[in-house]
C-alpha cells in the first residue's frame, strides 16, 4: 500500500484500518496497537474517541497521519515520532536526544520498591547516573513519595528532557537534573544510587536494529569494546558516594550480570544479587553499601538530606 493513504474525508474507522494494514505489511510486531496509537497522536484524540466516534473524518490529522506513517514504516520507533513514551505507567516525553525508555528497565524499579518496602516513605536520596529521559528517575520519585533525586547526564540536550519530564510529572521540587560526566562533582551520600548506562559492545553497534541504531543516541547505547565501561567508572564511584544501609541498582545487558557483579565485589559492594526481567534475563545487578550498617553519615550534598519517617 504506497502513495497517500488519507485524505481529510478518510473516516477514523478507515484510516485504522489502512494503518493496520501498512504496518502488517512492513511486519511490525503489534500492529494494531501502533495503529491506534499512531492515529490517536496524528489526531490528537484520547483512545475513547476512536470508539465513541468512528465516522468523524480525519480533516487536518490526515497530512500529519500520513507522515506519521511513512516514518514508522521506514522504521522511526513510534515513540519518536509521536515524542512520547510511556514507563511505569507515567506519560514521558521523547526525543532523538534520549533513550527510548524500555519495559525491560521497570525491572529496577520494581526491584527498588521490593529492596526498600520498609523505606517507602522515607526521605530517600537518590541518584540517576546516566538520566536520559528521566524515566528511572521519575519512576522512582513516583514510588518513594518522600524521596529527592539527582539526575546527570552528559548530554545537555538529554538533561533538558528529562528537566521537561521531571516538571510535567510534578517532581520538579523534589529533583534536580545536572549535566556532567557520571559522578564528577557529585557530593553524596545518597540511599539510592541507580543507573542504566550504555552498555551495548562498540562492534555491536552496527548489527542493532535500525530502531535502536538509528533512532536512539550513541552516548547511551555505546559501553566501549567490552560494554562494560560505563560500569568501571560508575561503580567505584558509587561506592564512594553511598550511604550506610544504601542500595546500589544497575541495569546489565543480557549475559552481562556476572561480570557486572565482579565490578562491583571490587569496589567493596555487598549482598550482590541479580533480578530477570520478563524475558528471563537477568537485567538488574543489586547490592548493599559497603560502608558499616547503622548510623546516619551525612556530609553535606545536594539538599538531599536523610530524614528516616520511622526515626
Ligand atoms: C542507556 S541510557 C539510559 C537513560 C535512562 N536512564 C533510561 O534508563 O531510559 C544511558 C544514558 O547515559 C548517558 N551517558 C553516557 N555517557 C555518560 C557520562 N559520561 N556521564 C553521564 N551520562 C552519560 C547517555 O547520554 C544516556 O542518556
């Protein structure tokens, strides 16, 4: 199906069907969700509207349809075109600065919320090396209401989406967005230090789907010739920065867990454990401040003072 598709008589009724048509055609996984999605943005409709009104024709949406739709068969992520992106359940905006965040990241903040259940109300300090979108980092003020956060990344253009994302989520008192390399200048203790660095080996760049290799940024996707770079700086780093009692969480790509896990054994990290994502990899390294258990050491920081609900 080539040429145009939709005009502004074209019907929302038709227009999905011709759109779940074009994307089965070009083999994209769900089809008709990205249809709906697709038409709801080009629209600018809530998913209701395509139900209670099927006959209303597309009018001005049909231009923006149509481009809409040539990008995303030419394989530009929805997300991208659309500019948004759902994680843990909040709506985060997008852009060809930042990661697409992945379903398969909510696996830290899950395992954030099950190793720190008895500190949910507490006024956790965390930090996000590597922010991106702000998507772990939003996540996780979602989570734990009290807590306060710092984000860095070393895109500038990354920082101010996730600076967009933190505002429109409603945190923008309780976080704040740093450009800079990982930790440099960064002041601790935190509770809560988390990343997902780029992890992906350089020679493997190349063999990624045009999505990811075209779509998301080199900075985030690329861990040196190993992939495990970005770890060897983070993770000492981390350690120093760390509060007593304080929970260390990093993404890992796939067979990377163990040798992630060596890194941080070597920078004095304790309790190492892992957790699988819903494919059943093991995406999420976990492990214990080195520094004595007990006690409250604070030196100063970011304004993310530690104030336990149950003290
Ligand atoms: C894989 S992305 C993760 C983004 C986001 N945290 C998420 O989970 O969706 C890695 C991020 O690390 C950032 N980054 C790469 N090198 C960095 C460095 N030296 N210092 C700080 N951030 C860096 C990239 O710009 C990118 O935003």
């Amino acid at each position: 199906m080539n040429g145009t598709c939709f005009s502004a008589e074209t019907t929302r009724a038709e227009a999905l069907k011709h759109l779940v048509e074009k994307f089965r055609c070009a083999e994209l996984e769900d089809p008709g969700r990205e249809a709906r999605l697709a038409l709801c943005a080009a629209a600018r409709l809530p998913p209701a509207a395509l139900i209670a009104a099927p006959e209303a024709p597309l009018g001005a949406a049909a231009a923006r349809l149509e481009g809409f739709a040539t990008r995303r068969v030419s394989g530009e992520p929805l997300s991208k075109i659309v500019g948004r992106r759902e994680f843990w359940g909040l709506a985060l905006t997008v852009s060809r600065d930042v990661l697409d965040p992945r379903p398969e990241t909510e696996t830290l903040v899950e395992a954030a919320r099950a190793l720190f259940a008895d500190r949910r109300l507490d006024q956790l300090r965390v930090l996000d090396l590597g922010v991106g979108s702000g998507a772990l980092l939003c996540a996780l003020l979602h989570e734990f209401v009290n807590a306060r956060g710092l984000g860095v990344d070393v895109s500038a253009a990354a920082a101010e989406v996730a600076r967009r994302n933190v505002a429109a989520c409603g945190f923008a008192d309780r976080a704040e967005i740093r450009v800079g390399s990982w930790a440099d200048g960064v002041p601790g203790p935190f509770d809560l230090i988390v990343s997902n660095p780029p992890y992906i080996p350089t020679a493997d760049i190349e063999v990624l789907s045009r999505e990811v290799r075209d779509f998301d940024p080199r900075l985030a996707l690329d861990g040196g010739i190993d992939g495990l770079a970005a770890y060897r700086i983070i993770l000492p780093a981390a350690a120093r920065l760390i509060a007593p009692d304080g929970l260390l969480l990093v993404e890992a790509g796939a067979g990377q867990a163990g040798a992630v896990m060596a890194i941080a054994a070597k920078a004095g990290f304790l309790e190492l454990s892992t957790d699988r994502d819903l494919a059943g990899v093991e995406r999420v390294v976990a492990a214990r401040s080195p520094r004595t258990v007990g006690g409250c050491h604070l030196e100063g920081g970011v304004g993310l003072e530690r104030v336990s609900a149950h003290e």
